[in-house]
C-alpha cells in the first residue's frame, strides 16, 4: 500500500469537508439574514405573483425577439 498516497487523499478528504462544512455555515447565516429582512418586510402576494408575470412575459418577449 502506498501510505504518503493515502495520508495527501485523507488530507485532501479533510480540507474539503471542512470547505463544505464552512460553506455550509455560510449558507445557513445567510438564510438567517434573509428571513430576518422577511420579517421585517414580509412579501405581499398580489405584488409578488405580478412580478413573476413581469418577468415570465419580458423573458418570453426576449426569446421572441432572437
């Protein structure tokens, strides 16, 4: 068996669970923030259901147009 191998793939193994696990923490801070800001403004529906049809009809006029 090949040790300095397995002991730079363990290495690699551990830095990138750790990247994920931070990254993971990032995430999870963020969406603290986000429902947070929720709270603080919460989202009226009738607006929001307006603005997805805005969208929906400017990107299907978008892909009219090429």
């Amino acid at each position: 068996m090949n040790i300095p191998f397995v002991l730079a793939c363990l290495v690699i193994i551990a830095l990138l669970a750790y990247s994920a696990y931070r990254l993971n923490q990032r995430i999870n801070e963020r969406l603290a923030e986000l429902d947070a800001e929720r709270e603080r403004n919460p989202l009226d529906p009738f607006s929001a259901l307006m603005e997805l049809y805005r969208m929906q009809e400017e990107q299907r006029r978008g892909k009219g147009q090429r």
